[in-house]
C-alpha cells in the first residue's frame, strides 16, 4: 500500500466533529447504542444538560450503554461527552441542522435556505475530517498507476464519471464503470500498478464492493470514497477517504452525498495534477483549446 511522502503525512487534519464522527459510526452500532445516538443527533445541546441516568432513560436503555457509547466515540466516559456535546451545539451550524429536514409548509425560500445549508455543511465537514495521510497515499498511487478504474453504480455513478473525466483531461489512462458485469470483468484484468476506486455513500453497495474485492486479489491498490468509516468497503479498501454527508428523508443518498463525495473527489483530483503540475496544466490547456471551436459564441 503506498504511503504519503513526509511533508504531506506532517500535515494533519483538524479534530473531527463529534457529531460528524457519530454519524459516520451509526451503522456499527447496536440497536441499543444507536438509540443513544438518535437522542444525541436530534438535540445535543438538550442532551449535553442531561445525567447519564437520564440519557439512558430517554434512550429507552441503560447506563451501561450510553458508558459503552462513550468508548465507541473515543471518550473516556461521559462528562467527556457532554462537555463535547456542549461546545459543538454552541456552533450554529449544529443549531441550524435540526431544522433542515424538508416539511409540507415551506416556501420556495425555506427549501433553497435548507438545501444550500445542508450543501454547504457537507463540504465543510468532509473538508474538516477528511484524511490528509490518506489523500497523500491515494493522489502517489493514483499519479503513478499504468490505469484507474473507478467504480460506483446509480448516484455514485456521476461522481465516477466526474472523477474519471478529471484524471483523463490531465492524461491519466481511468475508466469508470457503472455496469457491475462490466466491472468485475475489468477489474480481473488489473495489475499491481494499478488502482481502483470503490465509491459507495452506504458503504454496504454490493456490485462496487465486489468490484473492489475482484481488483484487490489482483494486487491492485484499493481506494474507498465512502460516508462511513466502519463499512464492508471500508475493510476491504487499502486506502479509505470519507465524506461527511447528513441525508434527510427526501434527500437520502442522492444530494448532499454526491457534493461531498465530489468534494472528495475534486481535492483527489488537484493533489493528484499538483504531482506532475507542469504535465498537467499543459494538458489542460491542450484539451480546452481542442474542444473551445464547439463553444458559441
């Protein structure tokens, strides 16, 4: 598995959220955790000014848990969680996304005000908590593969594209695949110096992650772009690059991921161009000047 160079591992991310770490983690735990979880997300700030013993009755479980769901999160115990749980719901941010959700009653003005909100935080916080080490090792394997193959099936299909399109203009040989016969087939044929690129929201999208597998145990190097961190796709992926995306009910899995995840992508990208930068810029200026007589004027 390839490994940032030095100057890019020094650099590191800032803290990660913890209400961004306890989203990407929901799908690992237990019902009983989770309940925890859904009390913590739908109000910190109420859930930071309540007892463990009241936490736990709210959550319809015991203290034992909300200890255990303490430890998931990386804390020592609870009045570390609710001393964090304070200074995070004194971000509006986190004020404002208990009201993003879409109702009967909004206005065209309300669904704009919601929508870039939830937009513009999912970039914020996937730019916040996204690996810098693991950007480093992908953006070298990638610079240096002989071929790329980018796979991902409905939403996580125009995120391929988009990503394939930047590699290729920068004259990158990667081929992004949507059908899952055809990805297995082409994964078969990759090499070590290959890479290949899984994008699930879920984590959990079969055809990608078989896709992954199949590339994988041909020794090629495997990168995830996915929301959580503990997933199938996680565990099979060399390298593995998060977003940081809070869906709601009408937008689930299709708007707000997708702009983190092409956030992901787009820093993927430039790390990318920025190891050959002279290379790269030449042939972008070469492809716009190709297509720039099918622009009218």
């Amino acid at each position: 598995m390839p490994r940032a160079d030095s100057a890019a591992a020094a650099v590191s991310a800032a803290p990660t959220p913890l209400l961004v770490r306890l989203r990407g983690l929901r799908p690992s735990l237990s019902p009983a955790e989770d309940r925890v979880a859904e009390q913590v997300l739908a109000d910190a700030r109420a859930a930071a000014a309540l007892t463990i013993s009241e936490l736990a009755v709210a959550a319809n479980t015991s203290e034992t848990t909300v200890l255990r769901f303490c430890k998931r999160l990386g804390l020592p115990g609870y009045p570390q969680l609710r001393l964090a749980l304070a200074e995070e719901s004194a971000q509006p941010r986190v004020s404002a996304a208990k009201t993003s959700d879409i109702s009967a009653k909004d206005t065209i003005d309300d669904i704009i005000a919601k929508v870039a909100f939830v937009d513009a935080s999912a970039v914020e916080e996937t730019a916040q908590q996204l690996d810098r080490q693991a950007l480093a090792a992908a953006a070298a394997a990638i610079a240096g593969a002989k071929r790329v193959d980018i796979y991902g099936v409905a939403a996580s299909a125009t995120v391929g594209i988009d990503l394939q399109q930047k590699l290729h203009r920068i004259g990158l040989m990667a081929y992004t695949w949507n059908d899952p016969h055809i990805a297995l087939t082409s994964a078969t044929l990759l090499a070590p110096k290959d890479v290949a690129i899984g994008i699930s929201h879920s984590g959990t999208t079969k055809e990608t992650i078989e896709a992954l597998e199949a590339a994988a145990k041909r020794g090629a190097t495997t990168i995830a772009i996915t929301n959580f961190p503990v997933s199938r796709i996680a565990a099979i992926a060399d390298l593995v690059l998060t977003t940081a995306a809070r869906e709601t009910s009408l937008r689930s899995g299709a708007t707000a991921s997708r702009i983190a995840a092409l956030t992901v992508v787009d820093c993927l990208y430039i790390a990318v161009a920025q190891r050959h930068l002279k290379r790269a810029r030449k042939a972008v200026e070469e492809t716009r000047d190709a297509v720039s007589g099918h622009h009218l004027l």
